[in-house]
C-alpha cells in the first residue's frame, strides 16, 4: 500500500514538474497606429503576466524587433519604464544593456544585476521593458513583430512568452488641394495691395496731390 501511494505522489510531482508555467506577454504598443511620412514615434515594449511580489519575476531578455525598411526605420532605443523606471535595476547596481540595430531590425538585450529576492520581490506584474523611437519613411502598412531569443527568470531559467505584434499604417503627408492654395495666394495680394494704398497721400480729382491744410500762428 505504501508503495503504491509513493508511486502515486511520484506520478504527481512529475506531472506537475512537467506542466508549463503560465507564459509571459511580451506586447508592442505604438503611441500611435497611424502616421504620416517624416513623422517619428515611439513603441514600447511591455512584459507582462509576471508574478507581482512573487516568482516569477524577469532578469533578462535578449530580444529582436523587426520591421518593414521600406516604410520604418530606427532612430533611438531606451531602457526602462518611462514612469516605473528600470524594474531590471531595483538595486542601483545598474544593468548590462545593449542595442544592436541592423537593416530592418534592432536587437535589445538587458541583463540585471539585482539579486534574485529583490527581482521577485519588487518587481511588478507588467512593465516596459524597453521603448523604441521609429520614423516613419514610406508609404504603407509597417508591421512590427518581436522574436525572443531569450527570456530568464530571476535565477536565469528560461521564461516561456507569448508575442502580441503590431502595426503602424503610414500615410502621405498631406498637401494643401489647388482650390485653397488660390485662396490663400489671391488672400495675400489682397492685403498687400491694401497696405501700398494705405501708404500713399490722398490723390485729388483733377490728379494733383491735396494742398496742405492751412496752419494758424
């Protein structure tokens, strides 16, 4: 009898060692998800479906953004939330940090230095990892998706993660229609016009200038 319930607890415990932990979220959030040519924005990098104050917490990613050359393209990368801070910092020891950009695609790589309890203790549930600054060169449907090439947990075993991409529709700057260009222009030698009148001296009728007013001493 007791071997057949030491078999059983086995068979438990391995069941449960074998089931997968509940994946983390890695989303792109654009600030906007229409834009125009020449214009820049930014996308953050959020993780989320952590365990706040509790493992599993995030230690490390190792991740790569890609897009769309022909419409996007990089300018900057920041670690960090914006109001939070950087949660893969909480010590003030800093974090070894690295951004990689190449044709179409930039790498972002952090790896904390905090000690695991303060990880899982201070970390919140979802926060930025990291926020992008994009310019938007060409018309078109610029899609944005995220590889993850590694994601560790506070003791550096590997986290499983679920990917949310996005998309950013680029549009032509807009010019102004042939119709109120007219406007404008006829607006504007209009007033020009009106303000050389203005300079003048009166002219009289018979196309001499008015005589002066007479002046009593």
């Amino acid at each position: 009898m007791r071997c057949a319930v030491a078999g059983w607890l086995a068979a438990s415990l391995l069941t449960v060692a074998a089931t997968p932990a509940e994946a983390v979220t890695i989303v792109l959030t654009p600030s906007a998800f229409s834009e125009v040519v020449g214009s820049s924005f930014e996308v953050q990098i959020v993780a989320s479906d952590l365990a706040a104050g509790m493992a599993p917490s995030l230690s490390t990613f190792d991740l790569d953004i890609s897009f769309d050359s022909s419409i996007l393209a990089f300018e900057n990368a920041t670690f960090g939330d914006p109001i939070l801070g950087d949660l893969l910092d909480l010590s003030g020891f800093g974090s070894v940090t690295a951004v990689t950009p190449g044709a179409g695609t930039v790498n972002l790589f952090a790896l904390s230095l905090d000690l695991p309890e303060e990880l899982n203790t201070l970390q919140p549930a979802s926060f930025t990892l990291a926020t992008l600054e994009l310019r938007a060169i060409g018309v078109g449907l610029g899609q944005l998706d995220v590889s993850v090439l590694e994601l560790g947990d506070a003791l550096g075993d590997p986290l499983a993660a679920t990917v949310l991409a996005a998309s950013v529709d680029v549009g032509a700057a807009s010019i102004p229609e042939p119709a109120s260009l007219w406007l404008a222009l006829a607006g504007a030698a209009a007033l020009h016009s009106r303000r050389r009148r203005h300079g003048r001296h009166d002219i009289s009728s018979n196309g001499k200038a008015d005589p002066p007013s007479a002046i009593t001493i």
